[in-house]
C-alpha cells in the first residue's frame, strides 16, 4: 500500500489525502453476493479498480468525474459504536470507493474536506433512507438566455459592403475587334 495507511484495529482504515498516488484492497459486498476483494490505484487522474465479476476478472478506469462527490456515511457498527465512511460516492453503489473509516469524527470530518478540496468533488452527505445530499454552498452558474447576435435584417436585401463601389454589368452584345495584328517580340 503507497500513501494509504490501514488501521489495524477493528477494520479501520484511511487515505490520506495529500499522499498519491496509494494502492490498497477492499472487499466489495453486492447485493446479495459474497463479499470479493478488489484491488484498487489512485492517482491524480482517477482510479483503476480491479475485480471479479461473475468469475471473470474486470478491470475499470474510472476518473473522478464519473463519481458525484465525496461523500460521508455515519452508522453504528454491532458495539453500538458511532463509524463514519468517507467514500467517493458513485450512483452505482458497487463502483463507490472508500477513503476512510474510523472512529473518531474529527479525521473523518478532515478527511471528508481534504478529499473534497483535492479532488474539487462536492461534499456529500449519505441520510438513512441512502439519499445522497449536497453540503455547503453550491457550485453552480445560472446561465441566463444568451445574447442576440447583431441583427443583420436591416441590409440583408442590399450587397455587400465590399461590392458597393462596384459598378453592375451590362448585358447585350459584346463588341468584337477586327484588324488588329499579334505583336510578339523575340528579342
């Protein structure tokens, strides 16, 4: 593991955020499936997550576009104890990716806004019911109607600026010029 340290007490682990790029595995729990191991690499680019799926192996690029924010999940582990899960968060859950889980709130609340400010993804807050909600201000631009070009109706029906000096052709018969010999000079 490059850049990540694993917590060796009670399945506790954490990224730091200032350290890439970092290796490390965790197991993925599907739906109803057997956890598996998978082998993940972060580095300023994106993630590349190595796993099985349906017995193959499969191996995913991800950059961190793809995920939706960094999120932080709080839930009670079977002591009673209160555990915080930061993770960047997929809308796929089995493509989200853990960072930290600990105990203590203020690492995960330091972790939660360093990987936030690193990888500029917004803060994201996991509720009960597994709804994702934004934290802090938004990020957004109102894009208003954009602006009329200059019209150009008024002197679509006259010519161009550069052939206003030039006269119009005449039609009709064109003179023809007789009697005039080739003049070529050799010298």
């Amino acid at each position: 593991m490059t850049g990540a340290t694993l917590a060796s007490s009670g399945g506790q682990m954490r990224l730091d955020p200032s350290s890439l790029p970092a290796r490390w595995s965790v197991e993925v729990d599907e739906k109803g499936r057997q956890a598996q191991e998978a082998s993940l690499y972060m580095d300023d680019g994106g993630i590349v997550m190595k796993r099985r799926l349906s017995g193959l192996p499969l191996t995913l690029s991800l950059p961190f576009e793809a995920f939706q924010g960094v999120a932080v999940r709080l839930a009670t582990d079977a002591d009673g104890d209160l555990t915080a899960h930061v993770e960047l968060h997929h809308h796929d859950p089995a493509l989200s990716v853990p960072l930290t889980v600990t105990r203590n709130m203020e690492i995960a609340a330091a972790d939660w806004q360093g990987w936030s400010d690193r990888l500029h993804l917004p803060m994201l807050l996991i509720e009960r019911d597994g709804a994702a909600e934004q934290v802090g201000p938004r990020a957004s631009v109102e894009i208003g109607a954009p602006v009329p070009r200059r019209s150009h109706g008024a002197t679509a029906s006259r010519r161009p600026r550069f052939l206003m000096r030039r006269k119009v052709g005449q039609t009709g018969e064109m003179p023809v010029l007789r009697g005039c010999r080739e003049i070529i000079s050799y010298e």
